[in-house]
C-alpha cells in the first residue's frame, strides 16, 4: 500500500511539474532558423514585405475558379497607407481606424482591456501599423477579364472622417470607390453595440451596359513578434500565429511550420482563419455555405491569411451583388464566439482535457452570474465537485481512518518481522483482509482530483473572462500568480495537515518522502495561476473537513465495537 500511494504521490508530483513545463512551452515558438537556412528552406517565402504588401488574389478567366497566388500585382502610385488618410470609428467596445486607402481595417483598440492591470490606460491594441506589431485586415472585390475593380490599394472616399456609436444600437460606416466603367463599388462596416462582431459588406452595382464577373476577398497580414518570456507572464508562453478551419477541424499555424512545409491552401465552404494572440482573435468568417479558397502563406516577418470567392458572380447591368463577410475583432468571449459560428470555440484551446475543461467553464460561468466573483465561483464549483464525488471518496476515507486506529498493530508486526520482509508483507495483507481494509483505497481522491486540477488550468489559462479578474484582498488577478505567495503556503500548510489525518508510511524513507512533498509542491504552485491554487486550497481543506469527520466516526464505531465485544465477554464471565 505504502509503494502504491508514494507512487501516487509522485505520479501526481510529476502531472504538476509537466503542467508547469507546458505553461512555460505551451505553443512556444521554435527557435527561428538563420536567414541562409530559410532562403535554403523556402526561397519563395523570403519575399520582401513590398511584394506581400501587392499581391492579390488572381481571377484568370471569366468561367475559372479563383485561385490565390504569391505574384506581385503592380501596386498604383497612390497615396501610401501611412498617407492616406484614416477614418476614426468608436464603439461602446472598440476605438478603430479605417484606411481610405483600401478601406482597411488598420487600428483597433478594446476599450475595456487594458495590457496590465497595474497600467489601466494602456489598452490591448490588436490591429496596428506599427513594423512591430503590424496587424491589418484588408479586403477587396477582383474583376475577371478586365473589369472594374477595387482592391486594398486603391483610394476609397467617405462622407465624414469620425464616426462614433451615441445612443444608436447600430454603427454603419461607408466608403465608396467610382471609376469611368459606370460600376460604383462600396464598402460598408457594421458594428454593434456590446459586440466585437463586424459586419463587412462589399456591394458591386453594375451601372454599366456589360456583365460584371468578380468576386470578393479578405484577408490579414500579421507580424510574427517574439515575445519576452518570463515565468511571472502568462501571456508570454502563449500562442500568437494563424488558426484556419477547414470545416472539419481547426489548426494553429506555427511560424516555423509555414516555412519549412510552404503555403496552406484548402477550400470549404464553412471554413475560416484568423489571427491569435492568446485570449485575443482576429477573425474572418465568410458566408457559409458558399465555396472559398483559403491561403495562408509566410513572407519574412509576416504571415498573410487569405480567403476569396470560389465562384465568380455575375452582376448583371442595372443590378447589385453585395458580398457579405464576419470579421471579429476582439477577445475570444466563448458566448459571441457561438452566436457567429459555433467552431469559432474552438480558438479557446482547453488541450487534451477539453471534454471536462469546456463543462467546467459553463459551470463556472453559471454560478458566476450568481456570485458575481470569479474567485467566489471557484470556491463553489470546488464545493460542488466534492459533493458530487463525495460517497466515491468516502469509502476510500474509512479505509484511511481504518488504517490509522491499525497503527499500532501495523507497528508490532513491523517489530515482530522486522528481520523477515516477505512474511512481513503477508501478515500486514491478512491483517488488512480480516478488518476489511483496502490499502489502495487512498489513492481514489488523488486521481478524482487529477483531470479536475489540469481542466482548472486549461481554463485559467485560456478563458478571457477570467483574465485580471480580481478575488479578494491581495488577489487581484485569478489568472496570474499570487504575487505575495501566500495561498502557496497556506496550500502546503494544508497538505501538511492533511498529511496527518492519514496513516503515515511503514518505510521510515517514504515517510521522509511524503513528508518533503507539501513543501515540493509549495515551490510548484508559487508560479501557477493565483484561481488554479486557489481550487487546489478549497479541495484540500474539504478534504480534511471530510477525512477528520470520516476518522471521527470509524474511531466512534470502533470503541463501541471494542466496548460491545467487552460486555459481551463479561455476561459470558
């Protein structure tokens, strides 16, 4: 029994460890391989950011599927987007600016997230022109054979340079682009109060007297930063790269990858890409149910993700097509995520335990709109899970309490066979038989709590709505570690003392052992997020409320067993 728990003990010492090894390598970029290699590697990727900057999407005939292509398209000698000038938008959510060149997507600001909680003025930035941290979303309408066309290099005009949502649920900003072919085409934004969620319309109106044939495009174009790690960040050992669905299943794109294996391409009709950045997406979901080609390809620092129609539509003169495209800008909330497209969830990665990670969360959520506290709902869902395993786990703890009042029996035969192992071994297992003891029984609450403690961190982790979510006191962020590390050691102190309300190891060593292990994993869960401590403090006082409790009664059943067996003996006296 004792080999059994320390190797319990060990294996649950070792699923920490790796669950702190993932946190500090979890979708950490490989080192990037030196330029000679990746010119060797990939020579048409190391194109300079001009030629990402001009390539298009490719039509070719008027009956041909579009096609996606790396070949620059001469750029016209417009204003450049530094120069062109921008229209500012803000929402109740958002603060964004939108190029006049292209009608692109070049700023965003989330009003309501500001990078650390220390520093509340200085907000998450996830669209940007800066060479750093460049993050656009561009987007355009190709004409095949020659037609008119406005891609996300010509100039657009708009009525007003500043928008901004009053006391209307609904923002609409448009933008126009005219040529002498007689076919106006305009670009229009939707934005809603409260969500993160963009509409993007593109309407082709054919005024002239032939055929129009064309079809839209959208795309981002993300900078690959490296990011500073450090073990009191948890957003630096998080993923930041592209993410495609292909209707099937999704996939994170690691920068590395794009280089060795080339250019993505895949075609869906329910698919879509975007751009991570830990609790943060960027995301263009066009319409389902409509066939388009993906691409997403590296150029230097860069990474561009590309979707365009498969089919080229036709506008006949005198008619109208509007292409229709989501985007999403803004933090992987799960419940907008659903409301646009169910896959959409799956950005937020729960890892391997998502079958209990993604209950948890609703769980969560559920007694947060009660509570109001995400710390307070941690403590409460701690309850409820131990409530549910409590009969399971009882069982296991009156055979713990059994073991303890069988101490001192344990002990003599310890000294009685001192010199003679196996039948040491022998006479404590027909021990355990004849008071009906299970000596693997202590390991049942150990790996009840395993996947519960892994799903915690996955969700920690991953979900946005907790993060710099504040507890009590000094714990002002859940998703962070505790900055004076006092639940660690309130946490060992408990482990400590749950220690001692279960019987201790017969081998001297594996006693020493269990004894070093409350401080081991005091010094492991010093850097784990403050809510994931937090779960594991409330878990194991339960515990010991439980054990004590569970000791109590077994020690009360066995002195009025043991003074029956006297009465007894004394009336057959």
């Amino acid at each position: 029994m004792d080999n059994q728990r320390l190797l319990i003990w060990a294996f649950f010492g070792l699923m920490a460890w790796m669950t702190y090894q993932t946190w500090q390598q979890d979708y950490a970029p490989r080192p990037a391989p030196v330029a000679a290699q990746q010119e060797q590697q990939s020579p048409e990727l190391s194109a300079p950011d001009a030629d990402v900057d001009g390539a298009l999407p490719e039509l070719g005939e008027p009956t041909a599927a579009p096609t996606l292509t790396d070949d620059a398209v001469a750029a016209p000698d417009a204003v450049t987007e530094s120069l062109a000038p921008s229209i500012s938008v803000k929402t109740d959510v958002l603060e964004l600016e939108i190029s006049t060149q292209g009608g692109t997507l070049q700023r965003a600001v989330l009003l309501n997230y500001p990078v650390a909680k220390d520093t509340p003025d200085t907000l998450v930035e996830l669209l940007s022109t800066n060479a750093d941290t460049t993050g656009l979303i561009e987007s355009g309408v190709r004409a095949s054979g020659g037609g008119a066309e406005a891609t996300h290099l010509d100039m657009f005009a708009s009525r007003q340079l500043s928008y901004e949502l009053d006391g209307d649920d609904e923002l609409i900003v448009p933008l126009t682009w005219t040529d002498d072919s007689g076919v106006p085409i305009e670009k229009r934004y939707r934005f809603r109060r409260g969500s993160y969620e963009i509409a993007l319309e593109q309407q082709v109106t054919n005024g002239g007297d032939a055929l129009w044939r064309g079809a839209e495009y959208v795309r981002i174009k993300r900078h690959f930063q490296e990011p500073e790690r450090s073990m009191f960040d948890v957003d630096s050992y998080s993923f930041a790269g592209p993410i495609i669905y292909n209707g099937e299943k999704s996939e994170k794109l690691a920068r590395d990858d794009l280089i060795e294996d080339g250019k993505v391409t895949y075609t869906t009709g329910q698919g879509w890409f975007g751009s991570i950045q830990h609790h943060f997406l960027s995301a263009v979901i066009p319409t389902p149910g409509v066939e388009h080609n993906y691409e997403v390809v590296v150029a230097g620092d860069n990474s561009v993700s590309s979707v365009i129609g498969r089919n080229i539509e036709t506008v006949a003169p005198g008619s109208s097509k509007t292409f229709a495209t989501t985007l999403f800008v803004g933090p992987k909330l799960q419940s907008q995520l659903e409301q646009i497209d169910k896959s959409l969830k799956l950005t937020v990665d729960y890892g391997w335990l998502t079958i209990i990670s993604q209950p948890l969360f609703w769980l969560l959520s559920k007694v947060f709109s009660f509570v109001g506290n995400w710390g307070l709902a941690i403590i409460v869902v701690t309850f409820l899970i131990k409530l549910a395993f409590y009969k399971l786990t009882e069982s296991s703890g009156r055979s713990m309490a059994k073991m303890r009042n069988l101490q001192p029996r344990m002990k003599a035969l310890q000294d009685r066979y001192k010199d003679d192992r196996q039948a040491l071994s022998q006479a404590m297992m027909d021990l355990y038989k004849r008071e009906k003891v299970n000596p693997a029984a202590g390991c049942l609450p150990i790996l009840i709590q395993m996947p519960f403690f892994l799903a915690f961190y996955w969700v920690l982790l991953e979900s946005v709505e907790m993060r710099q979510a504040p507890f009590a006191l000094w714990i002002t962020d859940l998703s962070t570690r505790d900055p004076y590390f006092i639940l660690p050691l309130i946490m060992g102190a408990a482990m400590f003392l749950q220690q001692k309300l279960n019987p201790a190891p017969a081998d001297p060593v594996q006693a020493k052992v269990m004894q070093i292990m409350p401080i081991m994993f005091t010094g492991f869960f010093a850097f784990f997020p403050s809510g994931l401590v937090l779960y594991w403090v409330t878990n194991t006082l339960l515990s010991i409320a439980q054990q004590w409790k569970i000791n109590t009664v077994v020690e009360a059943e066995a002195k009025a067993q043991k003074g029956g067996k006297k009465k007894k003996k004394d009336a057959d006296q």
